[in-house]
C-alpha cells in the first residue's frame, strides 16, 4: 500500500476512500457562460456517477446571447491533454464536442488512436459533431468539416448529429420524422458504428423523435417537447449521459436510451438565464435536502 493510501493505526482517524468511480473524458472546448461545452458535460458525467476528465480544445467568449469570441487551443496541447489522462487515469469512455479545426481533428484522432479509443479500440468514442451554431449557420470552415466526415466518423462507435449538422454534412433537410430514416443511413454511409438523429429542431412535431441505427435497423425513441426556449446545452448533455452510460458498461440502445431519459428531464428543468436563452438543468437529480 503506497503512503498516499495508508492511514495511522491507534489514531482513531476513520479512512475516507471511496471505491473509483467509472471515467468519462470530454474532448470539447469552455463556455465562459456554464450553459453548454465542456461545462454541461462535466455536470452531467457527475450527475451520472462517473469520474469527468477534460481535454480542452477551445475557449470561447460566449453568455446566453451567444458567441463573440473564440481562441483555438494548438493541436498538439489537446492531444497532450488526452493522452495524460488516458494513460494514468484510464478513460472507460470518451465524447467530442467542438473540434474547431482540421488539425485539431487529425491530433485528436492520432491520439485517440493510441490510446485505444474509438469503434475499433476498447473506449467508446461518442462524436457529438458540433458544426452548427444555435441558428443553423456553419461553425466550421470546410477542411474541418471534411476531416470531421471523412476522418472522424469512421472511428466513432456514436455519432449523435442534430438536424442543423445532418443539413451541413449531407444536405438532406429534415422536415418531418419520416426523413429520419433517410437521414441516419445518410450519415451511417460515412463510417460510424451508430448514428442516432436527433429531431429537435422539428418544431410542429408534438414528440422528440429520434433515431438510432446500427446499419440494419433503427431504434425510434419518442420523448416529449416542452414549451421553453430554454434548451442550451441540450445536446451536450444529451451526449455526455450517453458517454457517462457506455462508462458503467451499458450497451449502446441501453445507454442511449438512458441518455434520452436524462435529457427530457433536463429540458423539463431548464431555467432562465441572462437577456438569451438558458440552459438545461441538471438539478433535478439532486435532492434539495442533500445541499441543505
């Protein structure tokens, strides 16, 4: 037993080790706001009951109105990132968020790669493809946005695009739920293992709908849509409990549908926030009496 874990004998000192919780790492850039990115995916890898570990790839100058600024972080440095915790800590499951480059997609991947991480390794890599901004413009400029179709997918065991980056990566335009099949082998043709579509952005639809295929079959998840428009960070957290569920060992339509559970109750939750739109919230999963 090394000294770190060690407590004196006769001291009457009680030992306060837990057991390690399972480990998530998020791959994602900063919201200087705490609504969405990195923030929303820590929250919810707590919420969740694993370890959240961080590789950050962006920080943004960003409140509920949006975003004014961002500065990349070099390549080499989120790739760093990963590795040292991959390979001291151990990663039982990854996600991505915003990759704002080509060659921090490359980094990431490279590294990704040696750490045993994506559909072909023993991690499972969610790939949550930031590339639309909250009214459906591109984030990304071209090269990365290839990169993150032609390099990125194929290592994915989950891609979990929204409406907005279906449009922008394969320019089929959603409008009702019966494009949904359509759109998921459209994006399933560019390598990925699962591919689940999220639908909403499909207003006049009463439900959620969303999709989740393997390549042969699809796996239709209804939920309900609250009136708020209050939903920033929806899709972080829609992932992140995805990626926290893969980490305790679910299998994928278990894990997803977890995921959806997770994020209905967080839309159902969300809160005003600033003059722009608020996020979702996670406080539902705590008592009020455990913060007393």
């Amino acid at each position: 037993m090394s000294s770190m874990d060690s407590t004196p004998t006769g001291t009457g000192i009680r030992p306060a080790n837990d057991t390690a919780p399972p480990t998530a790492l998020t791959i994602a850039g900063s919201d200087s706001g705490g609504s969405a990115g990195m923030h929303a995916d820590l929250r919810t890898f707590f919420s969740c009951g694993v370890h959240g570990m961080t590789a950050v790839t962006a920080v943004t100058v960003q409140n509920t109105l949006g975003v004014s600024d961002m500065v990349e972080i070099p390549p080499e440095t989120v790739a760093a990132q990963v590795e040292s915790v991959a390979s001291d800590i151990g990663v039982h499951a990854a996600k991505t968020g915003v990759l704002p480059s080509a060659a921090c997609i490359e980094a990431v991947l490279a590294a990704c790669d040696r750490q045993g991480i994506g559909r072909d390794g023993r991690t499972p890599l969610v790939l949550d493809p930031v590339a639309a901004s909250r009214n459906g413009e591109p984030l990304l400029r071209a090269d990365a946005l290839a990169a993150l179709r032609d390099e990125a997918f194929p290592r994915a065991t989950l891609v979990t695009p929204n409406l907005d980056e279906v449009r922008l990566l394969t320019g089929i335009e959603v409008r009702d739920r019966d494009q949904l099949w359509e759109a998921a082998k459209a994006m399933h043709d560019f390598g990925p293992e699962y591919v689940l579509i999220k639908s909403g952005h499909l207003p006049e639809d009463p439900e959620c709908v969303d999709l989740l295929f393997d390549g042969r079959e699809a796996v239709t998840l209804p939920g309900p849509r609250y009136s708020t428009v209050h939903t920033h960070g929806a899709g972080d957290a829609f992932a992140s409990a995805i990626t926290a569920a893969l980490a305790r060992g679910a299998p994928m339509e278990r894990a997803v549908r977890l995921g959806k559970r997770f994020v209905s109750r967080s839309v159902r939750h969300a809160y005003p926030l600033g003059s722009g739109v608020g996020p979702v919230s996670t406080f539902w999963r705590i008592s009020s009496r455990s913060i007393q």
